[in-house]
C-alpha cells in the first residue's frame, strides 16, 4: 500500500523507536508490529492533510460550489469561493460540510441536499443568515425529502428542526457566534486579534472562542483545522485536544502507558505528544487523526476513511 509512502513509514517507524529507547517510554509500540501499524496510520494521515493541499492548489471548476451539479463537493466549493473573494461562503460551506460529514455510502449528498434548497433556492450565507427562522420552516417542511447521511464524526446528530441540537438549532447558534455584522472577515479578524500572533495560539483562541450547539470537541477542532488547511482563517492546531476526546485520548493512553484505559491525564499526554513531535514533526493533527485510528487496531494497519 502507497509504495511512495514507505520511505515515510519507515522514518517514523525508526522515530517512534528512538524516542522510546532515549527520551520516554512507548510501551504501546514495544513490539515491531505495533510500532510499524502506527507509523502506516500517521502515513494515512498525512496523505489526508496533502489531499487538501493538491486541491487547494489545482485549478477549480464552478460547479464544484454549484449544489445543483453532480460535481459539486463543499471543500473544493470553499476553495472556490475564497479565490472569488467570498469569504462568508466559503467559511459557510466548511461549517456545512463539518456539520454533516461524508457520508461513508451517500458522500456528500446530505450537504448537497440541504444547501441547495431541494431546487426551490440555495442557503447560500447571505440567505440563512439573514432568517434563520426561514430556514427552520424550510427544513421542517422538507426534512423528509433530504437524502443522504450524517459521516461517522457526526452520526448522532439529527436533522429534526424540532429537537433539541437538530440542524435549525446549530445553524442558529453558527449565525449568532459569527455575529450580528454576519462577516466572518471582521468575526475572524477580531479573533485573530485578541489571538495574538501565533498560529498555534490563535486557533486556540478560536476554539476556546467558538460555541456552537453540538460542535464539541470534535466538531471544533475539525472544522478550525480544516479552515486553517485552506487558508481560510491563519490557524493551526498545536495540541491535540486530548482533554474531552475519547479515541484520541485511548491512543495516546495507549501509546505512552500501554493501557487504552489508564489514567494519564490529557494534560500530562498533551505535553508528552509535543515532545513526541519533536521528534517526528508530523504535527498535531496528524497526532490527534493517527491515534484516534491505531487504537482501534493496534497492531494490524486498518485504513479509516471517515
């Protein structure tokens, strides 16, 4: 699998087992297996990272933001709408595509659904944040009607307008943490600001900052991660956020204590990962993505899509 890959893999690999035999302890990588099954998952996840930055770069069709087309996909749509000059879209379909995820059978159909009206006028930003409460009324009108799924990050959120978190609620909350100036310009470059200068700084800033109905730990960071990939906000992740998460936090247990359920401290780990890093420097969201996968399967390399 990848064979332009293994040089990679086999860097890190080696990384993993000098940390272990002269900085720290890694007893959940002791044996070959495991360590190489790791090394094959931050492999993965750096083809991820990479995937974003080829379609950050190639040339961009218009029907990539067009819901009505078969060739629309919402992160090659942002990027399309930020070389255009609208911001607000492009941050829009980001929030859209973390909100619903890609569906492992349907893809992207939901966002699809959703953004595009059904046919009957596109939820563009200007539109939805504008009157939320129109939305509302459109999605308890069609929710029926909207095909697809919700991807395996958000599987339990629910589409019903009327339920507590459903979409109306999470789109409410988004347009009311962006403000009442409805510019995610002015709203990131006040965030920005009181940041600092950091990339690493501002983005926790961001997070610490964003509260939005459902978007917890996960949804926060994947959303703020993936703006910042685009260079749609000047942020970067520089933790992995263990404190809160579940499969990230079982690996790094796992990887620093042999023990998926022992009792190390988000905090201690977090400080722990950055030395790793040093080390390897395949970034903190590699960290967060490849531990949330290798714990699931140790020491035989599965490769996770969603």
């Amino acid at each position: 699998m990848w064979p332009t890959r293994m040089e990679k893999a086999r860097q890190i690999a080696a990384g993993l087992k000098d940390f272990a035999d002269n900085h720290r302890s890694l007893p959940g990588v002791a044996t070959d297996a495991a360590r190489e099954t790791l090394a094959m998952q931050m492999v993965a996840s750096l083809r991820r990272l990479d995937y974003t930055n080829i379609i950050r770069r190639r040339p961009n069709h218009p029907d990539r933001a067009n819901p009505q087309s078969t060739l629309f996909d919402p992160e090659r749509g942002a990027i399309w709408y930020a070389r255009a000059g609208s911001l607000d879209e492009a941050a829009w379909l980001i929030f859209l595509a973390t909100h619903f995820g890609k569906h492992p059978l349907t893809g992207w159909q939901r966002v699809k659904d959703v953004y595009s009206g059904l046919g009957e006028g596109i939820w563009t930003w200007e539109r939805v944040s504008r009157n939320p409460p129109a939305f509302r009324a459109w999605l308890r009108a069609k929710q029926e009607l909207i095909g697809g799924g919700f991807g395996n990050h958000r599987k339990y959120e629910s589409l019903n307008p009327d339920s507590a978190g459903g979409t109306a609620e999470v789109i409410e909350s988004y347009v009311a943490w962006i403000g009442p100036g409805r510019s995610h310009a002015k709203r990131f470059a006040e965030l920005v600001r009181d940041g600092g200068n950091d990339p690493h700084r501002i983005f926790d800033h961001f997070y610490n900052d964003m509260r939005v109905t459902r978007f917890g730990r996960l949804g926060k960071f994947d959303f703020l991660a993936l703006l910042g990939r685009l260079d749609l906000a000047p942020i970067s992740p520089g933790s992995a956020y263990l404190d809160g998460a579940t499969g990230p936090l079982r690996g790094a247990r796992l990887l620093f204590a042999g023990d998926p359920s022992s009792r190390l401290k988000a905090e201690t780990l977090e400080d722990w990962l950055r030395e790793l890093d040093v080390q390897l420097g395949v970034g903190m969201q590699v960290m967060e993505d490849s531990l949330c996968n290798w714990q699931k399967s140790p020491a035989r390399f599965v490769h996770f899509r969603g």
